[in-house]
C-alpha cells in the first residue's frame, strides 16, 4: 500500500495567485507537482471596488458641441460620486490620435469608457481591446459598426436628418434645388444625419439635388473652403445663387457655410437649414440668415453616458440603446425656454 501526503506552497506571480501543490509518497517513489492559477483577472466585484475612474473620450475638444457634453458629464461624475478623464483628439479627423487615446487609459487600467468614435470602422480593434481587457464602454454621439459594447448613446441622427429635410421642403414649398454640405467620411453621426435628409427630400417630386457629394471636413477652415467652391459652381450667369436650399450636418460645416455665405453677400437670399450651435449661429439665425437649426443635446448626452456606464459597472441593468432626441429650432420658437436650453447648454 502506497500513502501519499500533499504539501502546498502559495505564492503570486505578477497578478496571479499560485498554488504548487506537491504530492509525496511516503516509500520515496517520486514527487508529483501541479500548479493551480488563480485570478488571471479581476473580477466583477474587484472592478466596482473603491472609487470609479472613467475616460470620456470624444471626438475632439474645439467645438461648443463638446464642451456642453463635457458639462454634462461633469455633472453626472459628481451626483454619482466617479471620476473622469476628459481626454481627446483637438481635431476631429485626427483618427490616429483618438486611437491612442483609448490605447492609453486601456494601458492605465481604467474602470470604464465612454467613448464618441471618430471612425465606425478604424475604432472597432480599440473598443475590443478595452473589453477584452476588462474595461466595459459606452459609445455616444456616433455608432460603431460592432456590438461589442455596453450601450450606445446618442441622437436618434437618420430621424434628425428626415426632420431638417422635411422642413426644408416646407421652407421651399415642397420644390426648388437643393445641395448639402457633408462633413467627413466615416463619421457614423453626420452620414446617419446625411442619409435622413435626402430620403425627406426624395419624397417631393418638385425637390432636385444638386449637389451630394463634397465634404466639409473636420474643420471651419475647411468647410469653409468648400462652401465657397461649391456655391461658385451654383450661380447663374448674372451671379445669382441657382440653389434654393442648403442643408449641412454639422457645427463645423454650418459655421463654414455661413460664413461663404455672407462673404458672397447670399446670407438670406437662400433657405439655410443647419446643424448643432454657437453663439454666431444663433446671431445669424435671428438675422434671418439661416432659418433653422436642427439641434441635440449634448449637455444630456453627455450626463447619460456617465451615468449609464457607471449603472453598468455598479451590477445594474442599462438599455442598449438610450436616444437623446433632436429638435428643430426655429426664429419663431427659438426664445421658448426649453429650446434656450439647447441653444445655450450651460457649459461651465
């Protein structure tokens, strides 16, 4: 009869717990060792203990946009007691920095992100990395073409676009030429909106699109630049705008397209309908220069991704998809409290 006794030693080895286990025959005929590794990582529990530390990620940092989310998400860090890092590219085309910026709070080891991708494809490995890592995230403002994440936060953007389409008809009474100004290739958001606009415009018969295909870009400057191209190949030959409506899909190429505008002395002379705000596009709304805005909430988009990436971390429930929803202001609704609100997010 052979008796065997075991021995365990325990020791950690990077972040793992070890446990050697060696058995031993008391009549000397050899040893037998087995190795057990414990906590290759951290559990749900080890994840939500102490104080929560997230990054807030978003598309860039310049734009008024951005500044009311972060506000929002200031608020919402402090009525549930988390920390976060606001952290992004200063331009919104600058996908390779945004990358690294995910890269670099997945290598600090935070609890969660909260991120408005720059890119719905270039973002995808990032976003697996941080989850494959232990780190959940929450998408906002623009989707991802992937479902590996936590919920995805954000206006409702193809219903944006059919509003802003719809009233532009109205504006035209339901005829005339009508040309948008995109903004970027790849940005989920302003495609959605894109989309929307011109499936609303592709119900009146009497509505022609004359142009749909030049891109703004990620900054004033450059929409700028591209406004004016465009409006010069649309004047007839005594100069005069051959366009009866304009549409664009964002701050950037709004502010970029007024500008061309007024500079070419057609600001009110052509049905304007934009996106998003400022200060300078609320001046140029009430001057009768661009006729609606159609705007977000960025202050609660903000506030509700915090909120809902951090229910998520603390075991609770969250919807995959929260809409913020989307308004269409207006010089005849625009001082109507809750629309002041949009215009004006308090952005401390």
């Amino acid at each position: 009869m052979v008796i065997m006794q075991a021995s365990y030693w325990m020791f950690i080895l990077s972040d793992k717990v070890v446990i050697m286990s060696v058995l031993r025959t008391w009549s000397g005929l050899g040893l037998v060792i087995l190795f057990t590794v414990l906590g290759c990582s951290r559990s749900p529990e080890e994840k939500t203990e102490g104080p929560l530390t997230l990054a807030v990620i978003p598309k860039g940092t310049t734009h008024e946009f951005w500044k009311a989310v972060h506000a929002g998400a200031k608020q919402a860090a402090t009525e549930l007691g988390v920390e976060i890092i606001w952290k992004g590219p200063l331009k919104e085309d600058d996908r390779e920095s945004q990358i690294k910026v995910v890269e670099d709070f997945i290598t600090r080891g935070v609890n969660g992100i909260v991120l408005a991708p720059l890119d719905d494809t270039a973002l995808r490995t990032p976003v697996n990395d941080a989850i494959n890592n232990g780190i959940d995230v929450v998408i906002f403002d623009s989707g991802l073409k992937s479902e590996n994440y936590t919920s995805f936060v954000a206006t409702d953007n193809y219903a944006a676009g059919r509003k802003a389409g719809e009233h532009m008809a109205n504006l035209l009474g339901d005829k005339g030429k009508v040309m948008i100004l995109r903004y970027m290739e790849g940005s989920a958001s302003t495609m959605s909106r894109e989309q929307g606009f011109l499936d609303a415009m592709g119900k009146y018969e009497g509505i022609n699109i004359v142009s749909a295909n030049q891109y703004g870009g990620a900054t004033t400057e450059s929409a700028y630049s591209a406004s004016e191209n465009l409006l010069a190949a649309q004047r007839d030959s005594e100069g005069k705008p051959a366009v009866d409506g304009i549409f664009c899909p964002n701050e950037s190429t709004t502010f970029g397209m007024l500008r061309a505008l007024q500079d070419g002395g057609l600001a009110g002379k052509v049905r304007f309908v934009g996106f998003d705000s400022s200060e300078k596009l609320i001046e140029a709304m009430e001057k009768g220069e661009i006729d609606a805005l159609v705007l977000q909430d960025p202050f609660q988009m903000g506030y509700l991704a915090v909120k809902t990436l951090t229910a998520h971390l603390r075991r609770e429930a969250v919807e995959k998809v929260i809409d913020t929803g989307s308004n269409v202001i207006t010089a005849e609704n625009m001082n109507e409290p809750e629309m002041q609100k949009l215009l004006r997010p308090v952005v401390e």
